[in-house]
C-alpha cells in the first residue's frame, strides 16, 4: 500500500492529509508495433508517476497520484484493430480534464501536474483553456522529453513508437509483455512532400500509411537494462520537481516568485 496513490487508500487515511499536488496520468490504448501490448503508455506514465512521486512523498512533499486515463485520442488509427474502441476526441479530453480540475478545487488542491504519456494528447492548448477559469496551478510534464537530452547516451538509435527506448522500457517493467522477437524494424514511410517529411510542415498522420506494423524506430537494440537506466533519469527529474512544486508557495507572482 502506497500512501501518495490515491486508488489505494482508505477515507481515513486521504481525509487525514493536507495534499498539495495531485499528479493526474495520461496514456492510450493503442498498438505498439507488434511486440507491445496495447497498453504501453498507460503502463509507463503509471510506473513513473509511482516511482517519481514515491520520490517526493518521501522527502515530504505531500503529492497524491490519480488514477492513470488510459485512453487518448487516437483519431488517426481508426483503420488499425483494437485502437478505434479506445480513442477519445480532443474536445472529450478536455471536458475530462475540466470536470477533474473542478472536482480537486472542491477538495481545496491548488496545484495539478498533467503527466502525459501519449504522444497524441496534446494537452498544452487545454492549459491555455483552464488558464483564465480555473484556481489551480496546472502544469504540463510529457515524460518522453523529461530525459531527451539523454537519449544519446543511453540508447544506440532512438524513434517515436513502439521504439528502442519504448521496448527498454517495456522490457524492464513489464517485461512479461513484450516479445521483441516478434517486432518488425519500424521503418517510417515517407510523404512526397519534403515539407513534411523533414518536419517543416505539420499533418495527423494516417498510422495505417505511416507506418507498417504502428512502429517508429527500430526496437532491436532495447533491453532492461537501458530501460532502467532512463527510468532513473526520469525519476529523478520529475520526483525533485514535485518536492519544489509542492513547497512553493502560490504568490500573485507564482510561479515565477
């Protein structure tokens, strides 16, 4: 039993705290080339927002981990099995996220971290959304760039899905899942238009065309260990964090005073 994670305490035990950050997780359910359950992301933002908060709590920042939100919006996989029953619209996500904000105001929290897992929920634009309505303090952490700046030294040749450093991951945390013997080398397939493959111009990808099997980026390089390598990186980053956020105090300058 985990003090910090909600689901599992007791009415007793949250009615007795004062929490100052409730850290809500956001995944997907979708496929993961064809070695990852479909439950990948959720399974990442989890462990890392036990691991990350199991950090602060314990330096004394009373952080309180939410449920994970295991679907995303996954509107360009509609022509893929199993991803069309799990996917939300932008605008549900957001009303998701609003009655959730409303509900911890009711509960007198004032600070909420967005712990994003899927690349598909772009969830800053809903920031900008709940900026001007909303009393708390909402910021935005999308994990896979906590330790980007560390990729290199870590991982032989780094992707976007269902990759090497998504397998590592996968391989180090739930293991029991993943058969890397089964995926393919997740070639990207490319537009005619430079614009877009070199990035220039935007588009929502058709996964279906994009990609062979949902892959991005060769996974066969992955193993546990690496994953638990950037584990720690993350972890570390995000826990220290949290014990700042929950210590300072909400100035009219916040969070900049």
């Amino acid at each position: 039993m985990n003090e910090f994670i909600l689901a599992e305490q007791t009415h007793a035990s949250i009615r007795a705290q004062r929490w100052e950050v409730a850290v809500l997780p956001f995944g997907a359910t979708e496929p993961h080339n064809l070695h990852m359950p479909y439950g990948t992301d959720n399974f990442q933002v989890e462990e890392i927002g036990k691991r990350a908060c199991a950090k602060a709590y314990a330096a004394g920042a009373k952080v309180l981990l939410l449920p994970t939100v295991p679907f995303g919006v996954n509107t360009n996989y509609f022509k893929i099995p199993g991803a069309v029953a799990c996917s939300l619209k932008p605008t549900t996500l957001l009303h998701i996220i609003a009655d959730i904000v409303d509900s911890l105001e009711r509960q007198g929290i004032r600070k909420l971290l967005l712990l994003n897992g899927h690349g598909g929920n772009e969830l800053k634009p809903f920031l900008r959304e709940l900026h001007h309505t909303s009393s708390l303090f909402i910021c935005l952490c999308d994990w896979y760039r906590l330790a980007a700046d560390r990729y290199g030294d870590i991982f032989a040749a780094p992707g976007e899905h269902a990759d090497e450093v998504e397998t590592s991951l996968g391989l180090a945390f739930f293991g029991h899942l993943v058969h890397l013997e089964q995926a393919d080398d997740g070639a990207t397939t490319p537009t005619p238009f430079e614009a877009i493959n070199r990035g220039w111009v935007s588009i929502t990808r058709p996964w279906h065309l994009a990609t062979t099997n949902t892959g991005l980026g060769n996974p066969h390089a992955a193993s546990a260990e690496k994953g638990r390598r950037l584990m720690d990186v993350v972890v570390e980053r995000l826990g220290q964090f949290l014990v700042e956020l929950a210590q300072a105090p909400l100035t009219e300058r916040f969070p900049y005073a």
